[in-house]
C-alpha cells in the first residue's frame, strides 16, 4: 500500500477550518458551562430563601424561569459538543480516507455541514437563554 503524499497534503490544507472551528466550539463550550453554573448557582440562592422571609420570598418565582434559562443552556451545550464530535469525526475520517488515497473532500463537505448545523442548532438555544435572562427580578435592588 502506498501513501498518496498529495493526497495527505490535500487534507491537512483542508484540516484548518474544521480544527479552526473545532477551537471555537471549545471555548464556546466553556461559555455554555459557566452560564450554566451562574443560573444553577442562582437557582440554589433563591432556593435557601424561607417562606417565612418576606422582603426576599417574591424572588423564588424566579426560579421557574431560571429552570427554563437552564434546560435552554444543557439542550445548547449538548448540541455544540455533538458538533464538536462531528468535527473531530470529519478530521478523523479525512485523513484515514486520504491515507488510504481516496478522495476525502465529498464526505468531508458532508461531514462539515452536519457540524454547522448542530452549532446552529445550539446557538439558537443559546438565543433562547439570551432573551430569557432579563426580568424584572434581575433589577430589582
């Protein structure tokens, strides 16, 4: 068997953009995760207030959708790291599919818009969140 060094060549040139996007879902990640612990931290706050407080017992209708704003942020973390698996399976796969001397470009085009789609699909979540993180309550001094 021999290697096909354009080929190998070939596919490391095309290796930048998924490896480039693959960083990004990283640090993407990363924001999802600390959003998350933010409002899963408010969440235990607003659940320590008693009954019995009431200059602070209105803040725990918060709470409902602070549940929302974090299944919004799992749904859109579990949807960047499928991409970022899709990623890292479409970089994986060019190169096994280049070293053997085929074409890799076909499934890797494939392979890629699957990733951007989950990405989109998470960002989209991500909106979700963005648009619930303001109330009224967030305000209130």
């Amino acid at each position: 068997m021999s290697v096909d060094a354009a080929q190998l060549s070939t596919m490391i040139t095309h290796a930048v953009a998924p490896a480039f996007l693959l960083n990004a879902v990283a640090a993407f990640v990363v924001i999802l995760i600390n959003r998350m612990a933010g409002v899963t931290e408010r969440i235990r706050n607003l659940n320590q207030i008693t009954d019995g407080d009431a200059t602070r017992a209105w803040l725990k209708v918060d709470i409902a959708r602070l549940k929302r704003r974090e299944l919004l942020l799992n749904s859109s973390l579990h949807l960047a790291v499928i991409g970022g698996i899709v990623i890292t399976f479409l970089l994986l796969l060019g190169f096994v599919v280049a070293f053997l001397g085929y074409r890799h470009e076909p499934g890797a085009g494939m392979l890629f818009i699957v990733a951007v789609c989950f990405l989109l699909a998470s960002l989209f979540r991500l909106l979700q969140d963005v648009r619930l993180s303001l109330s009224e309550h967030d305000h209130h001094h």
